[in-house]
C-alpha cells in the first residue's frame, strides 16, 4: 500500500467531503479513492470515514488521527518545497487570502509590483471576509483585521485600522453635524455587513460599551459601494481610515468628530495583521513576499 498517497486521498476527502470531488482533484477514478482509503484502514484496524449512499464524513477516531496527519503532511510538504527551491530565484504558486477592501485598494498594487520583482512566483489570490485557517486552508498568507491573533500565527501589523465617522458636506449642511452618541439617531447610517452578521456602531460613553441605536439607510459588505452612498449623499459611513483618507484628501466626504468614541468593536488593540506560520516563512516565495509587503504597506507599526 503507497500509504503516503492513500494519506493525501484522505486528507482531499476530509476537505471535500465527497469522493467524487476529491478522485477529480488527483484525475484517478473515486473507486481508486476508496479503496486506498479502505487499504489504509484495514492497516490501521480502525474506521476512519463514515460513509453512506449520500454522505461521507470523518469518524471521531478519524477526525483525531487526520489532525495529526495534516500537520506531518504540512511539514513534509513544506520541506520538499524548501529544498526544491534552495538555488534560483523563489518560484511556485503564492496563495495570499485578504479582505476585499483592503486587497482592492492597497494589497493588489502592491503585488503587481511584487510580480514584477518576482516573476517566476505565481500569485492566487482570494478576497474574502472569512476566516481562514492557513494549515487547513493552504494559504501562506492572509491579511485580516481585528485584534492580534493569539493561536499558532506570526502576525505584523501593517495599520491601526482606527474607524473613523464621515459624510458628504451635502449630507451635513442638510442634516446637521452630530456631536454625541445620541445624535446619531437622528441621522441615517450605511453599514457594513460583515461574513455572518451586520456589523453593529458601538460607541464607549461613562458606563463603557454599548451599541448604538442607528437607523440603516443601506446595508452592503462592499465598503466601496459604502462610500459611494455617502459620497451622494446618502448618510454616515463608518469605515476604517485607510478606505477614507483619498476622499477625505479630496474633500467629497468629511470627517465627523464626536464628542465620545465610537467605533465597530469594543475596545482592544486592533489593526490589519499580515498572517503566516513560522514553519513556512523559510520557504523563499513565502519569505520575500513577507519582507516586500511589510515593507510597502506597514505604516511603521509592524
């Protein structure tokens, strides 16, 4: 039995859960996929996947000796492509997972001029609000804001990711400038709709914490479509800084100032983080595309 190929059907087939999905990935039948499986856990004597005429999913036993598994595959992996690119310039496929925004308005630039220093590295990129986890998921970098990761992650902070309130002068002079929290309810607000919910105002008064009542006047997880309603007109956007500063620089939207805090999270030290594992930024493509995007997007915080 090749159990390191009966390994990585297993590993496809835990992602996919389908074995149809998975025989397509490595082109061989879905039959030649169940049988290496079935090989593997015969060897093992234990059931590895339950399977039925519809589904397919991990047994408990199996969930526990995949996770083990992919971290020795991971490694194993990771030190055949160390070694194939010790001499040359970094190559292989980069696969980067960033937030729409950001990668639209800064990361993107920023890589075609990181293609043009590296050729030979080919980049797949996917923007996306969802969480990623960069073992499981195969991305060597991802770009997500927040507080600082805590879990098995190194994480450069590229931006403070401050929030900051704005409107067209329009808008104001028609509706008047909000100085508090409460006179926030008399205006209309154009919110963020984050992977899983919409993404509440918050605002930090005397007690602490609390959200703010506002009244939606447009709902979208696109923040330039945000800012395009705000720059007709539409209400009050709350977004990070660095998707505000060019319209704030050219006067279409301007800067609110309360007289309290007020952003999209309680408290903490937030920022855009750069993500990747340890483990890999030995790999050259991964490693000088660390140091070039530190170096073009950190705004001295990293």
């Amino acid at each position: 039995m090749d159990k390191l190929r009966a390994l990585q059907y297993l590993i496809k087939v835990a992602d996919t859960l389908n074995f149809s999905r998975a025989a397509k990935s490595f082109g061989v039948p879905a039959s030649s996929i169940s049988r290496r499986i079935a090989d593997l856990e015969a060897a093992l004597g234990v059931e590895l996947l339950h399977r039925t005429t519809r589904t397919v999913r991990l047994t408990e036993i199996g969930a526990l000796y995949l996770e083990q598994v992919r971290a020795g595959m991971t490694q194993l992996n990771d030190a055949d492509e160390l070694v194939g690119q010790r001499s040359g310039a970094p190559s292989g496929t980069l696969r980067i997972s960033a937030m729409p925004g950001y990668g639209q308005l800064l990361l993107m630039p920023a890589l075609q001029d990181f293609s043009e220093r590296y050729p030979d590295i080919v980049l797949d990129v996917h923007l996306s609000d969802a969480l990623v986890d960069l073992g499981r998921d195969q991305v060597d970098l991802a770009i997500r804001g927040g507080n600082q990761p805590q879990d098995r992650v190194v994480a450069r902070r590229l931006d403070p990711n401050r929030f900051v309130l704005a409107a067209s002068p329009q808008y104001l002079e028609k509706m008047g400038t909000p100085r508090t929290l409460d006179d926030l309810q008399q205006h209309h607000a154009l919110m963020y709709r984050g992977p899983h919910a919409l993404i509440k105002w918050q605002g930090l008064d005397q007690e602490g914490w609390r959200e703010v009542p506002v009244t939606p006047a447009f709902i979208s997880n696109d923040g330039a479509s945000l800012i395009a309603m705000a720059c007709r007109h539409r209400g009050l956007v709350l977004l990070s800084e660095w998707g505000l500063k060019d319209y704030l620089r050219r006067g279409e939207l301007v800067q609110v100032t309360l007289d309290q805090a007020l952003s999209v999270g309680r408290g903490g030290e937030s920022g855009i983080y750069l993500l990747y594992l340890q483990t890999r930024y030995q790999i050259p493509k991964v490693r000088v595309a660390v140091q070039f995007l530190v170096e073009r997007l950190a705004t001295g915080l990293a």
